[in-house]
C-alpha cells in the first residue's frame, strides 16, 4: 500500500511538471506569433504606393510621382491649384484710371456689384470645396488665402460704392486708411490739397514725374477737377493702402519647396527661358 501512495505522488508530481512545461511553450509561442506579426506589419505599412500627377507650371510640363499612402490625388490637385493658381488677385474688378470709367461705374453701380457678387460667391465656393493636404503649412495657407479673398471682396465692394458716395469709406474695416476717407468726406479746398500731396508722391515712383504732375495741373484746370481728385484719392491713396492691408501669404521659394517636397521625385520637361 505505501508502495502505491508513492507511485500516485511520482506520477502526480510528473504530469503537473508536464503541463507547466507545455504551458510555457505555448506562452512562448504567442509571443513569438505576435513579435513576427509586427514587422510585416510595419514593412506594410513603409511601402509606398506610387501615382504620378501631372502639372504645368510658367515653362515646363511636370509629373509628379507621390505616395498615395500619404496623400490622395485630389489632395494634390487642390494644393497645385492653393500654390499655382489662387495667388495675386482672386476676384476681377473694375479698373477706374480715367474719368470715363469714373463715370461708367456711377452709372453701372448696381450691375458691377451683382458681377462682383456673383464672383466672389464662386470663388467662395471654390475654397469650401478646395482639399489640400493635411499638414499644418498648407491647411495655413489654404486659411490665409481664404481670409485675403474676403478682405479683398470687401475692398472693391466699399470702393465701387465710394465712387459715388465716399462716406462709405468711413466705416470700412481698412482703419490704417482713414486718413484718405475723413479727406474724401472733407470741403473741397482740403480735397484739392490732398490731391497735389498725393500726386507729389506719386511723382517721385515714377518714371516720367514730370508727366504726372503735367496731367495734374492740366486736371486741375478741369471743370471736372473734383471727379478727378475723387478718382485719384480712391484708386492711388485710399484703395493702394486698402490694398497693403490685405494679409496675403507670401508665395516666395519657401512655398516652391513645400509644393515639391510632397513627391517623390518630379520629372520635368522645360522650354528654354
């Protein structure tokens, strides 16, 4: 009988030690699985998936080639259009340089609005449904060149107003210009005044300065020399400082670099210059 109760205990003894064995080999063995996992998972990940997307630019015909694990082909398109085709002037105003146009605008007020209107509500459009890429630069850049379109939309509302009645000008957001809309809201003499100043100034960036003061006097003796101080107020003083208000990004080489740095490599095919 001891016999017995000894060999129960050996075999006893001998199968929980099996079974911690087999326990730890299959631990081991979820751990190697999941070690091998990983770096086929990462490898998945780290490969690129490359399209090409093809674009001009002043002189050449371009394809970029791009991963398309990082961004989508519309993503790119959107932001070629962001860096290549929405800088400088986004809506289409009149241009008012002669009194002929001074007086065509009084006269045409409420059409060139309505074209205004209607520009500026398409290219609203284009920017909410513009994608770019999602990274901090360009999303910057997509919202300062959105915030320039409105300030830009405001500019030329006020001033195809102000031509006929510039005491609009006195409540324009463009605050660093009040000086030229208390000067248009002002008596003729300190009109008058203002407009030589201006025209001395205007002067001394030109090329020909004679000229400008020429045609300075020869309006000055115009029985129109009010409309003609008007214009010049608007389009040269209070419109040029309106226009240096307008925060627009700067589009300079940083902004190349950016554009190419979202490919992997671009071919390029150039005329000569």
């Amino acid at each position: 009988m001891r016999i017995w109760i000894i060999l129960i205990l050996l075999l006893s003894f001998t199968g929980c030690k099996k079974e911690s064995l087999v326990s730890k080999k299959d631990h081991l063995n979820d751990s190697v699985s999941t070690t091998e996992k990983t770096p086929k998972d990462s490898l998945k990940s780290k490969t690129k998936r490359e399209e090409v997307f093809s674009f001009e630019t002043e002189l050449c015909n371009n394809k970029g080639h791009f991963d398309a694990n990082r961004y989508s082909k519309e993503e790119i398109a959107g932001t070629y259009q962001l860096w290549f085709q929405l800088g400088g002037l986004l809506l289409n105003a009149p241009h008012i340089f002669k009194l002929e146009d001074l007086q065509q605008v009084r006269r045409d007020k409420n059409q060139v609005l309505a074209k205004l209107d209607q520009e500026f509500a398409e290219k609203k459009k284009v920017f909410e449904n513009l994608r770019v890429v999602n990274t901090p630069y360009w999303q910057n850049i997509k919202a300062q060149t959105y915030q320039a379109l409105l300030q830009e939309y405001e500019l030329n509302k006020i001033q195809i107003l102000a031509y006929s009645d510039p005491s609009v000008l006195l409540s324009s957001t463009f605050k660093g210009c009040n000086h030229f809309a208390r000067v248009l809201n002002s008596g003729d003499n300190e009109i008058i005044e203002e407009w030589r100043k201006l025209r001395e100034q205007m002067s001394k960036k030109n090329g020909d300065p004679q000229r400008i003061m020429d045609e300075f006097e020869s309006h000055l003796n115009s029985s129109y020399k009010k409309d003609y101080a008007v214009l010049d107020l608007i389009v040269f003083g209070w419109g040029n400082c309106a226009n240096d208000e307008i925060r627009r990004p700067q589009r300079d080489e940083k902004m190349n670099k950016e554009f190419d740095a979202l490919f992997l490599k671009i071919d390029a095919e150039c005329d000569e210059p």
